[in-house]
C-alpha cells in the first residue's frame, strides 16, 4: 500500500509542476499580446484620424492614455478590438459623456472581472476538469457493485449490513444536492468544485486503505459529500458558459460522462473483481482524482457572481429528513418489501419532512433551494418526464444482471460486456442529439427516443432460458440507442427556459428530483420482480405436485435415471430429481417476474413518451 500512495505522490508532484510551468508561461505570452495590441490599436486611433480637427486629436490622445491606466488596473483580460472600437466612437461624444465614461471606468475597477473574457480563453479547460471529475464520481459509484459479495467475506459482514455502502452514499447524495445551489453562490464554482473533487478523492484514499467495514462505510460517505455537489454543479457552470442555442451540444458532451460512466462500470468492475482485490477499485480512481484537482487549481473559474446568501437552517434540517428517509424507505422496500414496518415509517417521516420542506421554502424569503422554478411549465413537465424516464431506465441496469448472472450463470464480466456496446453507442449518440437538439429542440427527438425505448423494453418481457446472449446484446444496445435521444435532451429543454440566476437551483431541483425518482424505480421494479416471482412460484408448486399421476411418474422416472448415471441408491436419485426441478421452477419463476417487471417497466415508459407530445420549445424567461 505504500507503493501505491508513493506512486501517487510523485504523480501529483509531476503533473502539478508541468501545469504550473504550461499556466506561466500562457500568461506571460497573454501578457506580451495584450500589450502589443494595445499598443498597436492606439497608434492606429490616432494616426487614421486625419480628418479631425487638432481639438479631437487631443481628446482622442487624452482618452487612450486615460484608458491605458484604466486597463491596467481593471481589465487585466481584455478585448483590444472593443476598446479600438470604444474610442473610435467616443470621439463623436460630448466632453460631459467622456467624463461618464471615465466615472464608469472608475467604478469597474471596484467591481469583480469579467469573467466572460476569462471563459472564452479557456472554456475548454473548465469543461475537461470537470467532465474528467464527473467521469470518475459517476463510474466509482457503479465499480462497487459486482465487489459486494468480496466485501462481506472479507469484513465477515451481512448482505443487509453491506448494502448500506450503496444505501449510505444514496443518502448522502439526497442531502447535499438540495444545498449545492447555496454553496455555489456563497462560495464560487471554483473553490465548490475543488472542494467536492477534493473530498471525493479523500474518501475513496479511506475506502482503499479501510481495515473495517465502518472505515470503508466512513470513506463511502466523504466520497459522497463530493460526488452528490459535482453533477449539479457540472450542470450548473454548463448553463452559464454557454448561451441556449449552443446548449444542446454542450450538454450532449456532459451526458457521456452520465450515462457512458455507469453502463462501463460493470464491465470494468467484473475484470477487476476476478484479477486483482475489490480495493483496486478505489486505488484506480485516486490519481484521476488528484489530477483533477490539479487541473481545478490551475483551471477553474468563478462564472456566476459570489453572494452572501444566509443559510436556511430550518429548511435544510426539514431536507435532511425528508429526502434522507425517503430514499431510505424506498432502498429498504427493495429488500424488505413494502409491507415492513421499517419502510412504513420511514416513507411516512420522509413525506411528513418532505411537505414541511416544500412549505419552509415557498414562505422564506431566503429559501435553501428555490422551489418556485417549477412555476416554469416547459422546465417542470421535463422534469416530471426526466424521473418517468429515469424509472424505465433502471429497469434494465437492475434486472438484466440479475437474469445473465443469478440464472443464466454468466460470470459479472461476461454480464458487464454484454452492456459494453450499448454504452459505446451511448457516447457515440450523446453529442449527436445535442446537435440536433440545438436545430430542432427536445419534443421529437424525445419521441423518437421514447418509441425505441417502449419498443425494445417490451421485447425484454419475452426472456426465456434459451433467450441468447447476442439478441439480449443487441435490444440493450437499441434500447441505449433510445436513450441517447432523452435524457440531456429533455432535461436542456427545461433548464432553457430559466433565467440565468435561477440555473443553480433549477439543476439542484431536477437533479434531486432525478435522485429520489431512480431510488423509487429502483425498490418498486425489484419489488414488482420479488412479488411476481413468488406468485408465480406458488402456480407452479400448484401444478408439479405429487398427485399429478404424470408428472409423478415422470419424475420418478428422472430419479431412477439419474441414480443409474451416477451410481447411487434410488431413493437419493429421487430426492435429487425433486431439488433439480425444484431449482428450475424457481428459475422459471424468477424468469417470470423480470418480465413481469419489464411489463411495468414498458409502461411507464409508455406515460414518458405520451408527455413528450406535450414539450414545448423553450425560451430564456426574461425574469
């Protein structure tokens, strides 16, 4: 382990010293430029205007050398065609509008820079950083999955124990997302942003060199702090660089590290898990997340302007145990069905927690997260449509696995490849439609998406034990395919229509409501499975029983040849017979309620395509 943390010591040093060298020498030739431009352009002000009269030339000559000490001072990031331009006109102006001029000169300097300026150079590098920190957040969260049954053999815990690894960093997440647009304001995109890549890879340092289970359960939670700010916050910095008409694409960009991240997740995990110890799953995201932080250090911007905004204490107490017991009743109903006394309660705290958070928000005049978005109509049918869509999509992330590896017997590997080319063509897909988004907008391109993903959900009701493993790959990787047409898409068109101020608590809202949405999808589609399986179970224990004159004779049958073939008493052929038919009915069974929970899941897809008829073409508010 001290090889590891050696080797990412001298990674971080390497990498900080080549950025810090690459970022003075950028400004040293930015510097030089700026000069020699306005140099240049003053020269020429003066010199092109022969035809004025001496008077002009003098105010001409006053003004550039006024602007010289202005600019040195107050726009160290400048635009040199503008200020030509600025000076060629003022010379048409009144000595009384120079003398404003000067007063607003003056006050700019008080005044932060202008940060659009400062963007423009290096939009890309803002948006590199934080796509790479997304990329590693959103994939560790997918990485654990296939190491659970490593993690409890290793700690010697329970699977209702392990599974508050995924449980507690849900939680998480559901408590810090609402706050993410308060914490932008107060503290600037630049330094949020390196704090929750920061704590990020701080916890997943702790979840590595874990020696318990509440150590690894600790990391868990400090990765989660970072991740739940850093999707909000990418959202965030992603409405405001760019205008509406370019959004699309922007977008389109972003969801490659949303959705491209968790379907790669598997198929890296299940390679891992069978080489190497489930802690190099964390020790592989470390360096990118210290290179991350590097980049944010030597890269980041603020882009929205930094406020004061006083803490709503009340309503963050009243978010914390509304959301945080909400999701926990829906995580528990997955395991322990809704009819637990434990899920009951914690769903009625979550909604008692919930209303009165809705209530402390709409009367404060200072709210946590500012509710009133949803009074957009184009941005609250979106997101209503955002949480339909991430319902269907989890059925597939949730019960495909469980019918390739607990019935079929692939291995997590082969289970994580089949998902591979649908991820693939999603990343392929995403920028595509962001384009076309920018030409067309979001209602078509969600219909079109909506019908591949109702068409190929319904075929996954048709699973069977013979059902093959290339046509499984190819409606995964169509349904994909459908996917790519919706989700940034839809989620773009709403957040259009939002003044500019209000960006942050839009994308802190429809992503909580994203969140809560998954949870729900995820606990009803794996309780639909659990119920249905069971019912269907009992028909089948019905109808193979003991008093079925054929189906008894047939059995006895298998029993006596399986005892001829292996060489044992009857009696124990027969009672092998009965657990190999037993162990296929339940298979069948379970067969049964995945596609029964792919019934469900069509439609509810179904629901999302009939209200994408209804989205509209958004315009910025005016507001």
């Amino acid at each position: 382990m001290s090889v590891y943390i050696a080797g990412y010591v001298l990674i971080s040093i390497i990498l900080l010293i080549i950025i810090n060298l690459m970022v003075i020498k950028k400004k040293k030739s930015r510097k030089a430029a700026l000069e020699s431009s306005r140099q240049n352009f003053q020269e020429e002000t003066i010199d092109q205007k022969t035809s004025t009269s001496p008077d002009e030339k003098l105010i001409i000559r006053e003004m550039a050398s006024e602007q010289a000490i202005h600019s040195s001072s107050a726009e160290k990031v400048s635009n040199p065609a503008k200020q030509k331009e600025d000076f060629v006109q003022g010379v048409h102006h009144s000595p009384n509008e120079h003398e404003a001029k000067a007063e607003n000169q003056d006050s700019d300097e008080e005044s932060p820079p202008n940060k659009s300026m400062e963007i423009k150079g290096g939009k890309g590098k803002i948006i590199a950083t934080m796509m790479l920190g997304a990329f590693v957040a959103i994939l560790n969260q997918t990485l654990l999955n296939v190491a659970i049954p490593h993690i409890m053999n290793d700690f010697g815990v329970s699977a209702s124990t392990v599974q508050w690894l995924s449980t507690g960093y849900m939680l998480t997440n559901g408590i810090v997302i609402p706050i993410t647009a308060f914490l932008t304001a107060r503290l600037g995109t630049r330094k949020l942003f390196i704090f929750a890549i920061f704590s990020f890879t701080v916890g997943s340092v702790i979840c590595s060199l874990s020696t318990s289970f509440s150590l690894l359960m600790l990391g868990r939670i400090v990765q989660a702090a970072g991740a739940g700010i850093i999707m909000p916050l990418l959202m965030t910095v992603f409405l405001t660089i760019y205008p509406p008409d370019k959004r699309g694409a922007a977008m389109g960009i972003m969801g490659v590290a949303m959705l491209f991240a968790p379907a790669l997740g598997p198929t890296l995990s299940g390679w891992i898990i069978g080489h190497y110890s489930w802690r190099v799953l964390f020790d592989i995201v470390i360096p990118f997340g210290i290179l991350s932080i590097i980049m944010s250090i030597a890269w980041m911007v603020d882009v929205i302007e930094i406020t004061k905004p006083k803490f709503d204490t009340a309503g963050f107490i009243f978010s914390t145990i509304g959301l945080g017991f909400l999701l926990y009743g829906f995580s528990e109903a997955g395991n322990n069905g809704w009819d637990s006394t434990d899920v009951r309660v914690s769903l009625l705290i979550g909604v008692i927690g919930l209303i009165s958070f809705i209530w402390r928000e709409l009367t404060t005049d200072q709210p946590m997260l500012e509710l009133r978005v949803f009074k957009y109509d184009i941005f609250a049918l979106t997101t209503v449509i955002g949480m339909v869509i991430n319902m269907a999509m989890f059925a597939a992330m949730i019960l495909l696995p469980i019918y390739l590896q607990n019935i079929r017997a692939y291995s997590a590997l082969d289970s994580g490849l089949l998902m591979l080319p649908g991820a693939i063509v999603m990343a392929v897909m995403m920028p595509i439609s962001g384009k076309l988004f920018d030409k067309i907008g979001a209602r078509w391109l969600a219909v079109f998406g909506l019908i591949i993903t109702v068409i190929t959900t319904w075929q996954f009701t048709k699973l069977t034990m013979s059902t093959s493993y290339g046509y499984i790959m190819l409606l995964y990787v169509m349904r994909m395919f459908g996917m790519s047409f919706l989700s940034m898409t839809v989620q773009t068109e709403g957040m259009n229509q939002l003044p500019l101020r209000l960006a942050g608590h839009g994308t802190s809202a429809s992503n909580t409501a994203r969140t809560v949405a998954g949870s729900l999808g995820t606990a009803f589609l794996v309780t639909v499975m659990t119920n249905r399986s069971d019912f269907h179970s009992a028909n089948f224990a019905n109808v193979v029983t003991s008093a079925n004159p054929y189906l008894a004779n047939k059995l006895t049958e298998l029993g006596h040849g399986i005892a001829s073939a292996a060489g044992i008493p009857v009696q124990q052929g027969q009672i092998l017979a009965t657990s190999t038919i037993y162990g296929e009915t339940v298979k069948q069974a379970t067969i049964s309620g995945i596609n029964d929970a792919f019934v469900v899941a069509t439609g509810i897809a179904v629901v999302a395509l009939i209200l994408a008829f209804f989205i509209k073409r958004a315009k910025p508010s005016a507001e």
